[in-house]
C-alpha cells in the first residue's frame, strides 16, 4: 500500500490582553506559504457527525472596514465557484453570483 502524504495548514493568533487578535499568520509548506500575516480569517469545517458546519472567523484589530467588505465580496465570489465545483448547480450558482454583484453594488465596490 502507498504511504499518504500528509499536509498541514498552522494558523498563529497573538491576542492582546483582552484577547482580541493583534496578529493573524499562516503557514502551508506545500503551498509555499511560511508564516505570513493576514488581517483577517473565516474558517469552516463540516461536523457530520452532527451535520453541522463549525467556524472561526477572527480579524485583526487594525483590519481597517473598507478592507473587510473587499475581504467579504471575494469571500462570498470564492463560495458561490466553490458551490458550482461540489455541485454542478448552475442555477443556484448564477443566483448566488448575482447577489454577489448585487453585494458589491450595495457597498460601491465596483469602479
């Protein structure tokens, strides 16, 4: 039998005295990635078990609001391609695109 390889994903968070995050990093060896900072992160896992997703969703204290709008429309863009990859729904996918336009519209993200 092959062996597996086996990737890991760290996530580092320096939190202040009242635990707020001051630093967010992240390191993925197979994808080049060594302890880089981030300013924000959303993180989401399926529990079947319990059929149910479980997250984290962390932002520096310095993310500045314009940016996290930015960060949450990509978000949602990546979700709605992520979506149509695991399901092939084409009509769902096209609605969810279209409140991702409707999504930017509303905060003025597009130029």
């Amino acid at each position: 039998m092959a062996k597996l390889h086996t990737s890991e994903i760290t996530l580092k968070v320096e939190l202040d005295e009242n635990r707020v995050p001051e630093t967010l990093t992240w390191s993925a060896q197979d994808g080049g990635v060594d302890n880089e900072e981030a300013k924000a992160m959303l993180l989401s896992v399926w529990d079947s078990k319990h059929q149910e997703s479980l997250k984290i969703d962390l932002w520096t204290k310095d993310m500045p609001v314009d940016e996290m709008k930015v960060f949450f429309h990509q978000t949602l863009v990546s979700m709605s391609d992520t979506f149509y990859k695991a399901t092939q729904d084409e009509k769902m996918t096209a609605t969810m695109k279209d409140f991702c336009d409707y999504f930017a519209e509303k905060l003025e993200l597009k130029k």
